[in-house]
C-alpha cells in the first residue's frame, strides 16, 4: 500500500484524491489548510464526469497542517495540487514537513515550465515528476463540480541527484497506480517538459489575453482579438517552442484556435481569478516562458508587455490582500 | 460680439463658457444634451481655482439640442469640449447644424493627434483650431470642480481650404478673446501639433498604463512599473516624435517620469472613464500615435499591445451600453 500526501485539495487536488483511492494501492492523507472544519464535518460532497455523485467523501486521513500530517509519515509520495505562485509562497518551504529525503517521490499537478527546478534544488535526493492536467473543476465551499473528463500525463524532471532508472521507477508506480483507480486517461510521458510546453500555447495566449482584457475565449475571438492578439501572441509562442528545440506541427497556432470557438463563454483560470482577486498564476504560464525567449533571443512583444502588465495587477492584489 | 457656439459641456467646457462669457466679448450658446433639465432649472454651482464660488451660474443661452441652437446662428466659432471618440461617434455629424461654411470656425479642445481631419475634410471652408488644455476638473450632475489652474495652448490646424491669413486671424481673436476671460493662461500657438505630441508623452504613457493596470500614476511607479513599462512606453514614444521631426529634449521622458511623483494617487481620464463604464479615447491618445508610428517604421511594442488590448476592453463597454 502506498503512503501519500495531497497537498492542495481544491477542485483538481480532490479528484485525484479520489482516483488514487479506488486505485486500493494508495492510502492519502489530505491536508486540508482553509477548509479541513468544513470537510471533516460534511465531507466533499462530489459531482464529477469521472467518478460520479459522491456525498460526504473523504480520503483516508484528512489532517489540518503539513506538521499533523507529517505523523503520519514517510510518504512514498508527496502530491502538490496547489496553484503555482512562486512571486506568492515556496512550494518546497511548505511541503518540506512531509517530504523524506531517500524516500519520497514529489509529484507536482500544476501548471506551467520549470515549476520543477526549486524542488529539485530543495530535495536532490527525491525523484521530481510533474503532471500536465486537462480537466475542468469547480470548488464552492465543500462541493466538487467536475465537469470535463481528467485527461493526465505525468513524467519525471529527471535530475542528477539519483540514478535515472530510480526516477523513472517511482514515476511509472505512480502512474500505474493512479490509472487504476478509474477511467482517468493518465499517461506515463518520458518527455513531460513537450507535453508543458505544449499546454502553454493555450494557457500562454487565451489564459493570458482574456486575463488582460476582462473578456471570455470567445469574446475575445467576436470583438477583433483574434487579429491582433490572439494569432501574434500564439506565433510568439510557437517561436519560442521551436527556438527551445521542441517542434510541433506547422498548424499548431491555427489548430489552438480552431480549437476554442468564438462561441464559448468559457472563462480561463487566472481571469476567474481576478475577477476573485485571487493572485494569478503569472509565473507558470508567462514567466518560464519569457526567461527561455530571452535566453534563446526571441522577441515578445505582446507576451512581454503583458507579463509586465500583470504583474502590476498581481502587485496591486497582493497590496489588497495585505491590508485586508 | 462673438456669437459661439459650445458643443460639450462638461468640465472643461463649462469653465471656457465662464471665461468667455467673463471676457465680455462673446455670447456663449451651451447645447446641454444630457443634463439640460437640471441645468435650466439650478444653473452649474462651480468651484473654480481660476473663477472661485459660482452658484447657479449659466451661459448666455442654454439648449437642448443642436437643432436648437442653430436657431441662434450663424456662429462665429463653435467650441468642441466633447471627449473625442472617433470610433463611437463622429463630431463633424454632430456639429453639422451649427456651422456655417466659410463664417464659423471651429475650435477641438480635445485629446489627441489629428483629430482635426476629420474637420477639415467635413468643412473645408472653415478655419480649424485645437486646443491643448491642461488642467483638472471633475463634474457631477451640476457642480464643477475645478482644481488645477486651467492653462490652454490654441492654434491653427492650417489647411489649403482657405488662406493662412485668415485661419491664423480667426485663431488669434478666439485666442486675445479667451484671455480677455480671466486669469487663465491661454497662448497662441502657431504650431499646435508640437503641443499636441508634447501632451502625449504623459498621455500616451501614464494614462494608457494606469487603465491597462488599473494602478493609479503613483502605484504604477510604485509597484515596480517604472522600469518595466514607463520608461519603455516614453522611449517608444520618444522615438515616434523624433522620426516625425519634433524634436524635444533629450530628457523629455525623464522629466515626465520626475514631475508626476510615486506619492501621487492621481487617476488619469481614461482609467476614470473604464471604472465608470464610459468609453475610452484610445484613439486620440494611442491611435494617432500609432499611426504615425506605423507609416514611419517605429517600433512600439509596448503601446501597440496596449492600444489592441484597450481596443478589446473598448469593444466589450460598448457591447454592455448596447445591452442596457
């Protein structure tokens, strides 16, 4: 039986509560920081595409604090379904109760590049994997809306710290583990930083421009953008990817629209929230991205500005926060 | 006696219905088209730097509608104080009915670059005038308060419709008239544009980031927005002025930087405008700019993304006003 820890339980940290406990080779322990109360009263109460209506679930263990948590360990693995805000909290900081050096894998669903590099610093002995995951969840208090079928790669940063067969060993466990716990696509990805890269063509332009302008995929498709934001910030993309040495199809900017049509109302993550005042996940999706076009020579113009332009807006929530 | 004619008449223009009117050399003509009922019937209660306490104050003539006001014509100059918004409506369709080809001028005390084309192209027989006016007032229902010391720069926008000599004399009696009112500064220019560029490197920077962050001129700087966009947006600015011959001084973006301080919490117009839902002058600030820009191969990353991203934000509070 494996011993994890989930850090982060919110929409996407719950379900793959969930799919890691019907596995019936994985025990979790949840560590619940905002709603553990909540939680350990009414339990989640579940309606996902996936898993279906569940009322009132909980995982093996749900505890209050990485400290309660870290009782209960060694962890085989360490689960961080937290947002990544590196301008905002250190994941390695947070998680450093939970994590056994030698022992623990740590495995990161989050979004964007390089979010791997502090962990492999902080934990060179721990095999680092990260997943890319393409689903939708809502959460409202103690309630889990799941709506678009989990569809996961997951593969190991591999690192020098430890034998490479050692990485790859504990990534494929995890894998094999968490595709028997339900009808989740969960594929194991030998090269997850294309399968991230890949990810930011539609988190770097739609998630970036909708956050910027305060309009939904498809609105900003009706109301011009397409023209003079969407394709030139999608290009800018594409170049940094093939300047990186990761070549996707020729079509890859024209299929990423094509893809989202002018007639969704769906709203992207960070613009969700902004519009929460919740800070924004500028770094994953803009950050990692602008320091290889720098690196690698390749000019931004609109992700650039706009980067900067967040980050001001980030300043200014986290000004709001600090004096709440 | 000057016969004018006011088109817009908010802040600004209410205090230039005062200092004509003061000047005793002109009757003002107001056409109220929004607050007409409330004017009539109370007058405008004023704070004036400039002019002090007025209560109950009103222009020679007040109407409702420019059809009315035509009644009183032909007017020897009809005075523009509307914010200009080229892509919401058009101010030569708006004036048509008070001007007269070859007796009226015309006088834009408006934002922007080349917004006297428009003019010249709908009355070639008129003399066409713009003013650049710095100073600061607010509005609301019928009070006005003024609170920066009004200083105004008028001159020509000299065309071939007519000789020079009678533009620049219709220009220098609107001018010797408007100084005739009162204790503001008001110079003739007899080259406007160089004031309308020299206006636009606080505009075009300050104003245009604030909306797209929502910082105010103070926390732009601040929160770290001086490097990261100010002083780039400048230098973009800087190097369109050069290449379309006005050449300022070298330290002309340092000075902007230095003379509007991080302590500030002032809001520039357009981000006003974007909290209260009104539409932007993105044209006149940005577009022109643009433009020019654009014919002569300057680059300006920085203020391209932002005039397309403030395009979008346009285009959604113009969808909204539609929906109400």
């Amino acid at each position: 039986m494996l011993n994890i820890c989930l850090v982060g339980c919110g929409g996407v940290g719950t379900i793959a509560s969930i799919v890691l406990e019907k596995s019936k080779r994985a025990k979790v322990t949840a560590v619940l920081r905002s709603n553990y109360d909540l939680v350990s009263d009414k339990g989640f109460d579940v309606d996902s595409i996936d898993h279906g209506k569940l009322f009132g679930w909980k995982p093996s263990t749900i505890v209050r604090s990485l400290e309660d948590a870290a009782q209960g360990g060694p962890f085989d693995y360490v689960v961080v379904a937290m947002k990544a805000l590196p301008d905002v909290y250190s994941v390695p900081d947070i998680i450093r109760p939970v994590v056994t050096p030698g022992v623990s894998a740590i495995v990161l669903i989050q979004n964007g590049l390089d979010i791997e590099i502090p962990l492999i610093e902080a934990f060179p002995e721990c095999t680092i994997m990260s997943g890319v995951s393409h689903t939708g969840t809502r959460i409202t208090g103690n309630f889990v809306y799941h709506e678009d079928r989990e569809k996961l790669f997951i593969g190991a940063h591999y690192h020098s710290g430890l034998p490479k067969e050692k990485q790859t060993e504990a990534t494929k466990l995890y894998v094999e583990t968490y595709a028997a716990g339900g009808p989740t696509a969960c594929t194991y990805a030998e090269d997850i930083i294309f399968y991230r890269w890949r990810k930011l063509f539609w988190n770097g332009a739609f998630n970036t421009l909708c956050t910027l302008t305060g309009l939904d995929v498809g609105s900003l498709q009706k109301g011009g953008g397409t023209e003079t934001l969407l394709r030139p910030a999608l290009l800018e993309i594409y170049e940094v990817t093939k300047a990186a040495g990761y070549t996707f199809p020729e079509d890859m900017v024209e299929r990423t629209i094509r893809d989202t049509p002018p007639s969704s109302p769906f709203k992207p993550s960070m613009q969700v929230d902004l519009e929460k005042g919740n800070p924004l996940e500028i770094e994953p999706i803009l950050g990692g991205l602008l320091n290889h076009a720098k690196e690698l020579g390749v000019v931004t113009p609109i992700l650039s500005t706009a980067y900067n332009v967040l980050k001001l807006v980030q300043w200014k929530l986290i000004q709001a926060k600090k004096s709440m």
